[in-house]
C-alpha cells in the first residue's frame, strides 16, 4: 500500500476494510477503481468498506457523474476476497 502526498491511499488489490481499519477518518474510505480503458468505457467501480459513511459514497457519486468529470459510478455490493 502506497501513500500519496494529498493523503490518498492507493489500492492494489486491498480490502478496503483492511486499508481503513486503524485510520482515524476511516469512515470517509472508499476504493474508486477506474474501468480500462476510460476513454472507451467511462465508468469507476466503487468499493466501501462495512463503515463507510453512505453520505461519502453517495457524494462520490455525485462527484463523478459531474458534467466536468462525467463518469458512472458503479456501487460493488461488497468487497472481494484479496489474494
């Protein structure tokens, strides 16, 4: 897992629940996985942990389907399994 300097945490193949366990905010955490290749396909699946806030998930939502941004947002029902 690789931290970013805007705080963002990158996800390769990670639980979100796992990423988001011992952080304090964690209720703000989400994984959004960007569908390849987005020029062809504009959509992000996105993955909450069990205690993310669905106030930031719908907000999310809200966030990518913006004209400037204009993507669709595709819910996961629950994370998979990591490897």
């Amino acid at each position: 897992m690789q931290v970013m300097r805007s705080g963002l945490l990158v996800s390769s193949g990670i639980l979100p629940s796992r990423m988001s366990a011992e952080l304090a905010g964690r209720s703000r955490c989400l994984v959004a996985h960007p569908i390849n290749p987005p020029y062809l396909i504009p959509a992000v699946e996105l993955v909450p942990a069990p205690w993310t806030d669905p106030q930031v998930v719908e907000r999310t939502r809200e966030r990518l389907a913006a004209r400037r941004i204009a993507l669709h947002s595709l819910l996961a029902a629950r994370a998979a399994a990591s490897a």
